[in-house]
C-alpha cells in the first residue's frame, strides 16, 4: 500500500516531531517511519496508524496529495483581483522610486527571491513547491473544496519566513562586506544605507505583495471549507 511520502514528511515537520517521536506516537517502529518517507510503501495497519497519530483520514495520506474539488467549481474575488492590480502596479513603482543601482537591483531581487524557492524545494521538494507557487492564483481564482489545505498554508508561511530571512542575511552580509572592504563608501551614511536594505525591501515586496494574500486566501478558504462542512453535518 502506498502513502504520499511528502505528505508524511510535512505532518510530521508541521507539528514539530522527529520520526523517532512519530514513530512512538504510531506504536510503529522508526524503522518503519524511515521507509515510509523514504518509498512511501507500508502496510495497512501502518497506514491506518500514521493517520491516527495525525487525526486525519487514512484516505488523506494518499500517493497523492492532489486537489480534490469538482471540475470547474471555482470562486472568483474580484476584490483579490483588484487588490493585486493595485499591488503589482505598486510593485515596480517602489522599485522605480527607491533603486538606485540597476546591477544591484537585479542582484537583490535574484538572491531573495531565488533563495526563497530554493529553500522551499530543499524543504518541500521540487512538485510540492511548484504545486505551491502555482496555486498562488487562488488570490483571484479559487476553488470551493481542497484537500489538505492546511499543509499549503504551511508551506506558505515557512515561505515568507525563508523570504525574510534571507533578505535580512543578505543585507547584513553586503553592510559588513563594504564596511570591511570598501570603507570609504560608509561615509555617505544616506546611500549605505539605502544599498544596504535594498535585499530586505525586495523580500518584503515578495511576501507581502505576493505571498502573504495567498496565505489569506486560503486562510479564508478553510473557514469557509469548516463552515461549510459543518453546516453539513449539522442538517
């Protein structure tokens, strides 16, 4: 029987466990956790175990962690559109108004934003994170029902956090190498500075502009998905 081994994996991350304490909690062995992540291949009762050590349905640890929603059942928010027009027209005009260097521009934006998706495919693989980035036109068009919402939602954070992160490193590591290397350049304190934050300001435009309306948007998508199932079960 086959389980999806990228689903186990980001469970297992999503709530902080090692596979040794997974394998505890599924009275399984860790050997057995092992060669589940590893080739997805397990027994029923292995199966039926994991799923309860995650409070999920065994069905959801399928070989697949595709959408499960009804061909062509989408919703679209026009004001998530308007809302990223307007964002993708401030988008360059921040970058239009504050750069003050073109190689340099370029350089920040292709670190953060590059070591951003790189990240996330060391984390989530390379299908999770392309899965990931292509469901970020949820922010206009969504659908009514996804299975394992909350894992993208994960995803999704840890992105603008890996986002942040790697803009703030890469503006501490330009400020101590022209500090160190090209001392002259820290007298004009206005333009060291304005150099120094650029890879900060281009991970906020990433996040902020791109990636945090997605993780609202299924945010929103959940509590409707919750409602709407609950409004079911009470009927």
């Amino acid at each position: 029987m086959n389980v999806s081994t990228e689903k186990i994996i980001i469970l297992r991350r999503e709530r902080g466990w090692s596979q040794e304490k997974l394998a505890a909690i599924a009275s399984v062995s860790e050997r057995t956790i092992q060669r589940v992540e590893a080739d997805g291949n397990c027994s029923l009762d292995t199966k039926m175990a994991l799923a309860s050590a995650f409070d999920i349905s065994p069905v959801e640890l399928g070989a697949e962690m595709e959408l499960v929603t009804t061909p062509s059942v989408f919703k679209t928010s026009w004001a998530g559109a308007l809302g990223l027009f307007i964002l993708g027209l401030l988008a360059p005009i921040i970058i239009l108004l504050t750069a003050t260097n073109g190689v340099w521009e370029m350089v920040s934006m292709g670190v953060v934003w590059g070591m951003t998706i790189i990240l996330a495919i060391m984390n989530y693989g390379f299908k999770s994170t392309y899965r990931l980035f292509d469901n970020t036109s949820w922010i206009v068009k969504y659908p009514t029902y996804v299975s394992g919402l909350n894992i993208y939602i994960v995803q999704a954070q840890s992105v603008i956090q890996h986002a942040y992160i790697v803009g703030a490193v890469a503006s501490l590591v330009y400020a101590l190498t022209v500090a160190v290397h090209l001392p002259s350049e820290t007298n004009n304190t206005l333009s060291f500075i304005s150099y120094s934050i650029r890879p900060l300001i281009y991970s906020i435009l990433f996040s902020e502009l791109w990636f945090r309306p997605f993780k609202k948007r299924m945010e929103a998508m959940l509590i409707e998905q919750s409602s709407e199932k609950h409004y079911s079960l009470s009927r």
